[in-house]
C-alpha cells in the first residue's frame, strides 16, 4: 500500500502540464530603422569647422526622409542653428526646414514659433530672405489655419522696411500667397511707427512698393498683386493709374508684369470711365488698356512685345475704331475729337467773327496742340498689329498673328480688315510665321472672301518646299470663298503644277479641290467646257485616267455638279464612265449624284440620323439577345453568339459613327465563344492523356482570348471603368483556362505551384483596381473566386485547380454595358501604295529611304505608342520607332505621321515585296500608374529604396493594314 502511495505521489508531482500554444504570447520582430536626427546630429557634432557642416548637410539634402523622422530632423536642425556663426550654414539650415516642410503627412504648425524665433533674432539679409521663404512653405502647407497665417502676414509686414531687396522681395511674395481682403494690418516702416498708415489691407501696402527704388521689388510687388487676383482676391480699381505709370518703367521686367496689372484690371472694370489727361474727355478702361497696351507692341525689349501682343488677343470687349485703329499707322481724328456744327457756330459766336485789336493776340487758337498729351488713344496704338507684323524678332511676328486670330474670329469686320495684312505675312521669310499665318486665315476664313490679287499672294505659297506648308495651304482653300470663276481657274492651275512638282501631294490636292467644287458650283459651272475639254459639235478623245491631274479637274466638276443639277448635261459620254469608275475607287472624294441616261442614278445612300438611331437601337438589342444565353443548350448558344458576332461586323461596316462600337462588343463576344468552345463538356469528362489533341485546341483559345483582351482594352478609347472591368474578368477568366491546362499537362510541381501564386496575385490586383466595380460583377466567375479566396491561399495546387476548374464551368457570360462613345483606334497608309510595279532598286549592304505617310484616327499618345513594322520575305522583322516630329496633329483625334524608314538587305536574284505595317504599342501596367509607389514619394522627390514594379506584359498590336512595297537589293559592283 506504501509503494503504491509512492508511486501516485511522485506521479502528482512528475506531472507535465503543457500550455496550448495559442496561450503563449509570440514575440514580435520589430525591425528598426536607423535614426536619421541622431545620424544628423552626429554628423553636426564631427563637424570641426563650418565647411565640414556644410558639407554634412549637403549630403543630408540628398537622402529621403521618412515623415516620422521629420520632427526629430528638425530639431536637431533648429538646435545646431542657434549654435552655428557662419551665415552660409544657418541660410542651408533654413532652406532644408522649407523642404521638411513639404513633406507629406507632416504638419509643420509645430515649428513655426521657432522659425518666428529665428526671424527675430537674424541679422544676415540673405538668411532673412531664406527662412521668409520657409514661412511662405509653412503656410500654404496650413491653410485651416488663419491665426498662423495672421502672424506670418505681421512678420511679412514688419521686415518689409528692410534695407535688402530679397528680404523685401520675399515680404511681398509671402503678403501675396497668404493675404486676405479682410485682414487689417499695421505696416512698420521706418522713422514713422504705426502713426502713418493705422490699420490698411493687404492691397494697399503691396502697392506702396510699386513705387520702390529698387527694380526688383517694383516687379515683386506687382506680381504679388497678380497673386492675390489668381487667389480670387478683387483688385482694386485703385491701382490701374499706379501700374499704368509703371508700364514707362525703365527695367523690363517691370513693364512685363505692368502690362498683366493692366490686363487683369481691363477684365475687371471694362465699363468704367477714366478721364484722359490734359483734356476734358472720357474713356472706358478697357478701351484706356488697350491703348496703353498697344503702345507696348512699340517697347524696347522684345519679351515685352511679345507679352504685348499676346494680351491684346485677349482684349475682346474693346471698342471698334479702337480696335481698327490698330491697323492704320494715321494718328485718329487729329489727335482730337471732332466737335459738333453747334459747338463750332456757339464757338464762333462767343468769340466774334473779327478780332478787336485792343488785345494782343485775341484772335489767337483758343487751343494748343500738344501731340504727347491730347489724345485719345496712345500714339503708338495707331498701328500696333502693323508694328507687330514687321517686327524683327520672329515670336513677336507670331504673337501679333495669333493676336489678330482671336479677335478676327470675333469680330467679323475687322476680319475683313485684317485679311491682307495676314495675306503678305504668306512671304514672311520663317517658316513658322508663314505656317502660323496660314492658321489663322483657315480659322476666320468663315468671315472672309478672297480677291483674286489675295488668292494670287496665297497660291504663290505652293512652291513652299515644306510639305507642313503646302498641306495647310491645301487646308485653308478648303474652306475659303473666292470672288470669281477666274479665282477658281487660278486655284486649279495652282493646285494642277503643285501636283506636278510634288506628285506626294496628290491626296492633299485632291480633297483641297473636292472641297473647292463643293463650295463654288456656279462658279465652275461656267468653266466645265473648258475643264473637260468637250466641243459642241467634234468628238474629243478620252483623256487617260491613271493622270492624276485628270482625276483632280473630274474631282473639282462631279463636287460642284451635287449642287448644280444643270452641270451633267455638258458631260460628254466617257464622262460618265470614268464618275463610275471614280465613285467605285475614290468613293471618299466623289459624291453620289443623279445623272441621266445610262442607268447611273447612283444618288440615295439612306443615311439619316434616324438610320444611326436604329443602328444604335440595333446593336442594344442584339447585346440584349445574348444576354439570354444562359438559358440556352451549348450548340444553341455558340450558333446565337456566331450570328450576333456576324452581325455586328456588317453593322460596323454599314454605320461608320457606330464602327467603334460595334467592333468592341463583336471582339468581347468573340472571346465569349472562344472560352464556351475551349469548355465544351467532351474534353473535361475525357481521361488527361486522351485529350491531348482537345488540350492543344483550348491552349490556344486561351492564348487568343488574352490577345483580344489586350485589343478590347488598349485599341479602343472612350472606355469607363466598368468595361475595363468586364475586360479584366474576361482576361482572368483566360489565365484560369491556363492554369486548368498546365495542371492537366502534368509538367511537373514547381510550375504549377508557381502559376497558382502568379493567378492568386492576379485576383488580388483586381480586387485593388476595380473595387468600386465590384457591385456590378455580382454572380460572376471573379465574384465567386473572392468569396472562395481565403481557402484559395491555403489549399495545396491540385485542390485550388479542382476549385477553378468547376467555377470556370459554371461561370455565366458578363453583360456588357456600352457606353455612351467607342471609338477603335485606326490607321490609314497612303505612301506607299503599294500598287507600284517598279522595285526600289539599292546595292546590298547600303540603305535605302522609304518614304511612309500614314493617317492616324483615335490614337491616344502616338508618340509613345506608334511604330513601323517591316517584314522582310526571309521572315526578318524589323520595328522602327519614329521620331515625336515625325508626329503632325490636323485635327482633333487626328494624327498624321509622315517619317521615313530605312531599309537594307543582301543580295536577292530577283525583286521581292516587304511588308510595312504600323503597330499599337501597348504596356498593361499602364493601367494602374495612379497607384504607384512615385506618387507618394517624401520631400526630396528620391526613388531609392522602393520595391520594383510587378512585371507588365508589353506588346505590339497591328492596327493598320500591311502595305506590299516591292524592293530589289542588287549586287556591289567589284
């Protein structure tokens, strides 16, 4: 009983009591950072001399730092400052705690008693100017809060009497940014305490220093004026006069800054009336500025008259004479203005027809003329544009012709006032005024006819050897009026030896006189005899029609004869045969008429807006239909699918507005069909090694979807969020059919484990991109994977495919939504044609140039995204990126490349043809930019240290059709 008693005891006392895990508390890891103030410090303290200080923070400026170091940084800074004599060392010290200022997520309200402190107590002027500048930072870093913003103000004030002019500078700036209209202040300024001035606005005191000795204070004041009107702040009427004495200013940049016051002030007050000195008239302010700013276009410095000439585009709501005043060099009116017959014959009557003789020289000129003071408008402003147009300086040229655009376009009789003015600027000897000058009559050509003395001028521009020149000039005939049939015969003959000299010219021509025909039928209806060279009583022969001048002039006459029902009648019969011949290939250029005879009564295109209504209509329905897919038993489906996706095709090709739209919904259905057939019930019930064959063909519907997706997603613009969406799950649902397929595959572990991590990050990157879209994706095969991913993370590969695989299956097709534009991105090659049998002949190993001239239609960003593709016949593809100038833009969503591609080659025993296409270049992380790491970088704007984007997938995608340009490399010579 004993050994038994002995034995339970020791077995109480050897008992092991073991704690669930869960109970013990898991030490945690902390990994901490070094500190950047006690490196800071240390480094502050090494220092031995202020060089070596210097030195330290210079190195410092150059790192990031973190925002929960920046208080301790600070400190450390605010700490050595007070410490350090050497002015240097404290002005880099002040300027970092600007920069720590700005650092994200730290409110700097902490630091400004010190920064005050420091202001007080400095005697450098330039450290003065640099910690102003560090309270300008910290309080545009705190706009809540306007106590703070009130005691930056008073220290602005009180250090404007300061005796350097970056400390005043920078008082200035610092009212600017951060004044406000109902803020009173007390400015301290020397010898006369507050007595002088009590409380004043912000404004007031700003504009005491318009009249300051130094330059640059003058032009600091007056641009922080200019910052308290961007602020929304009203500037008072007050200081027109003031900015108008400085626009005499002898230091440029004072002036400059006038002439915006002066500006902004016109806008402000356009109506009211300021009285005109040494006379006893009024004027309109604005009228007032635009004199006054006329006068400058006249300025000595170049920069001032290009500034001038730019304002006064914008000075829309002038008077006309004003406004017309600026073309005649004349001085208006006499410098006087014309009195009344009452006012003469009351004159007269006071004064007495004859002189008495008791007074000397009583029948003097009651007046004296002084030139400088009686006027209305500034004698320089007589002629302004006409100063501006003959201009030394290139961009004051420029800035008088787009000036005199903007207020053409408002004004229609100065439009015809200024026309030949902007007509001789055709010969001016820069191109860039030439091209600029061409704009602007294109833009106010509404309001204008032409002469044909100013047609001559235009036409003569022709000869340009810049083809930008030529074709602008070919734009602007576009949409010009001219006067009479011999301007419409000049123009032909113009545009005939154009064609002949530059024969690249031939589409630009041919639209240019499309347009020409359109516009002037009863002016060419006199000259189609003529132009056809028909004879009322011989038979002419039959003029060759690969001619493309002969093309032009039938161009010119079927546009003019859509108008001028008479016109056909003057046809001869091969007449008819060519409009047959030209309205098949050239369908673009040549309208559909009604013509006689011959069974030619080619007129009706049914195309209405209530044809695009049914189209829209059309193409909502068969997106509805499908919708009911659901429903239906597998060939059913795909047969409704393939219907709908033919459909669709010919509704895009039948409804251009719609073809964008169409073509997106029939490529998303596409995909759709190809992922039904890719999960057809026969190759998943089938054992792994029957099925290789079936494996083949899904592998590569897979493939073909994610190609159409990057299509649907980077070919199309006028996307929303929801579409990229649908895009991004047809995307997922085609990298799920891969992974399905590697594991059936049976490759092996480490690529499956590796594919499944890859999809699991996939899911989770769409989570973060279209969270807000996830609403609209209830049911769907992406809706069910987040519900299941928890489980997804843990489970092991095979189990997670299984999972896949019977969600893939059961997923349903995604209604799409369109919206309210799509619009397929486009490109057109014009050179080469592709239709020449001559080979471009060049000797092997050396280059030969091709000339490429394509049209670009919806291409977001060209410059970047746009490139040559050329595919030799032995396979060899080559890409070529062009250049940004190679880059025109004619239009809006239109873009014009013309660049050349070089090509080389060894020896060929025969002429063989390349191809050249143009392709779409495509990056899919562009999609996410807006939450990249860069956007949230610190104070000192540095990318060190942060983690690599996730590899994107980059591709080309062919938008343009493959132009065959034949081509023969022959043998060197020995």
């Amino acid at each position: 009983m004993a050994a038994h008693l002995k034995k339970r005891v020791y077995e109480e006392f050897s008992h092991v009591v073991q704690i669930p895990h869960e109970e013990a508390p898991a030490k945690k890891l902390r990994l901490s950072k070094p500190s950047k103030s006690a490196a800071l410090h240390i480094d502050l303290c090494k220092a031995t001399n202020s060089t070596d200080a210097l030195q330290s923070l210079l190195q410092f400026a150059r790192k990031p730092v973190e925002v929960e170091s920046v208080e301790g940084v600070v400190r450390i800074l605010l700490e050595h400052y007070y410490k350090e004599a050497d002015n240097s060392v404290r002005l880099k010290i002040a300027s970092l705690l600007g920069l720590l200022s700005k650092t994200q997520g730290f409110s700097p309200d902490c630091i400004v008693d010190d920064a005050i402190n420091t202001l007080n107590n400095e005697k450098s002027h330039q450290v003065l100017a640099q910690l102003l500048d560090t309270l300008l930072v910290i309080g545009t870093q705190l706009p809540e809060s306007p106590a703070v913003r009130q005691r930056l103000i008073e220290m602005a004030c009180k250090h404007l009497s300061d005796t350097y002019f970056g400390v005043r500078n920078k008082c200035l700036k610092l009212l600017g940014c951060l004044g406000m209209m109902d803020t009173s202040l007390t400015k301290d300024s020397e010898g006369q305490g507050t007595s002088s001035g009590g409380a004043r606005d912000v404004q007031s005191i700003i504009s005491d220093y318009f009249g300051d000795q130094d330059p640059r204070v003058r032009t600091a004041a007056l641009k922080a004026m200019l910052q308290l009107h961007e602020r929304g702040i009203k500037i008072h009427e007050i200081i027109y006069d003031q900015a108008c004495r400085l626009l005499s200013d002898d230091y440029e940049q004072v002036r400059s800054a006038a002439v915006q016051i002066v500006w902004v002030l016109s806008q402000l007050y356009p109506e009211s009336i300021v009285p005109i000195p040494s006379s006893n008239e009024e004027i309109r302010l604005v009228d007032d500025a635009f004199g006054k700013i006329s006068h400058m276009v006249s300025d000595g410095s170049w920069m001032v008259r290009v500034q001038a000439a730019k304002t006064l585009g914008s000075m829309l709501q002038v008077s006309p004479h004003f406004l017309e005043q600026t073309l005649d060099k004349k001085l208006m009116s006499d410098l006087r203005r014309k009195r009344t017959a009452h006012e003469r014959a009351k004159e007269l009557f006071t004064s007495g027809e004859f002189s008495s003789g008791r007074k000397w020289a009583d029948d003097a000129p009651k007046e004296r003329l002084d030139t400088n003071t009686v006027n209305l408008i500034a004698s320089g402003a007589c002629g302004a544009f006409v100063h501006g147009l003959e201009d030394e300086m290139f961009e004051v040229r420029i800035a008088a012709v787009e000036a005199l655009s903007q207020l053409a376009r408002s004004s229609a009789s100065f439009a015809e006032k200024c026309l030949d003015f902007l007509v001789d600027m055709f010969n001016d000897e820069i191109e860039e005024v030439r091209l600029q000058s061409i704009h602007v009559l294109r833009e106010i050509s509404t309001h204008i006819t032409l002469r044909e003395d100013q047609l001559d001028t235009v036409l003569a521009v022709l000869e340009d050897k810049s083809r930008d020149i030529r074709e602008a000039l070919h734009e602007l005939i576009c949409y010009t009026n001219v006067s009479t049939k011999e301007c419409v015969q000049l123009a032909l003959l113009e545009l005939l030896k154009n064609l002949n000299k530059y024969p690249t010219d031939r589409n630009s021509v041919w639209k240019c006189l499309k347009f020409l025909g359109s516009r002037h039928p009863t002016l060419v209806l006199p000259l189609v005899p003529e132009l056809l060279s028909t004879h009322p009583y011989f038979d002419t022969p039959e003029p060759d029609m690969d001619d493309p001048a002969y093309i032009a002039v039938l161009v010119l006459v079927f546009n003019a004869a859509k108008s001028c029902p008479t016109m056909p009648a003057l046809f001869s019969d091969h007449t008819f045969r060519h409009y047959a011949y030209l309205r098949d290939s050239l369908s673009h250029l040549v309208p559909p008429l009604r013509l006689p005879g011959n069974g030619l009564d080619l007129v009706d295109s049914r195309c209405g807006s209530g044809s695009v209504e049914s189209a829209q209509l059309f193409l909502q329905q068969s997106l509805n239909r499908v919708s009911t897919i659901q429903n239906l038993e597998a060939p059913g489906a795909q047969d409704l699918l393939n219907f709908t996706i033919r459909d669709l095709q010919r509704l895009g090709e039948l409804q251009t507005e719609l073809a964008g739209a169409a073509d997106f919904c029939a490529t998303y259905l596409r995909c759709q069909l190809l992922l039904m057939k890719a999960l057809q019930e026969k190759l998943w019930n089938m054992a792994v090694p029957l099925c290789l064959k079936q494996n083949v063909t899904a592998t590569a519907a897979a493939q073909q979807i994610l190609e159409e997706t990057y299509k649907l997603e980077f070919l199309y613009s006028g996307l929303e969020s929801r579409q990229v969406a649908t895009i991004h799950h047809v995307r997922l649902q085609a990298k799920a059919l891969q992974l399905i397929l590697t594991a059936r595959s049976r490759q092996g572990l480490d690529p499956l484990i590796s594919s499944c991590e890859k999809f699991l990050q996939d899911i989770e990157s769409f989570q973060r991109l279209f969270l807000a879209e996830l609403p609209y994706l209830q049911d769907s095969f992406v809706d069910q994977l987040l519900e299941l991913l928890p489980r997804l993370s843990s489970c092991k590969p095979v189990e997670l495919v299984r999972i896949l695989q019977s969600t893939l299956r059961q997923s349903g097709l995604l209604q799409l939504r369109l919206p309210e534009q799509i619009h397929r991105a486009t490109a057109t090659i014009i050179e080469p044609t592709g239709e020449s049998d001559n080979p471009l002949k060049f000797t092997t190993g050396l280059v030969v140039a091709l000339d490429i001239d394509a049209t670009l239609e919806h291409v977001q960003d060209p410059q970047n995204t746009v490139k040559v593709q050329v595919l030799y016949p032995d396979g060899q593809s080559h890409v070529i990126h062009p250049k940004p100038g190679d880059f025109r833009k004619p239009g809006p969503d239109r873009h014009r490349l013309i660049t050349q591609v070089y090509l080389s080659h060894s020896a060929w025993t025969e002429p063989s043809q390349i191809e050249v296409r143009l392709l779409l270049a495509y990056s899919s992380s562009s999609t996410s930019l807006s939450s990249s790491p860069a956007s949230r970088l610190g104070w000192s704007d540095s990318i060190d240290g942060l983690p690599p984007p996730e590899l994107a997938v980059e591709g080309t995608i062919p938008f343009s059709k493959p132009v065959k340009v034949l081509i023969m490399p022959k043998p060197a010579r020995r």
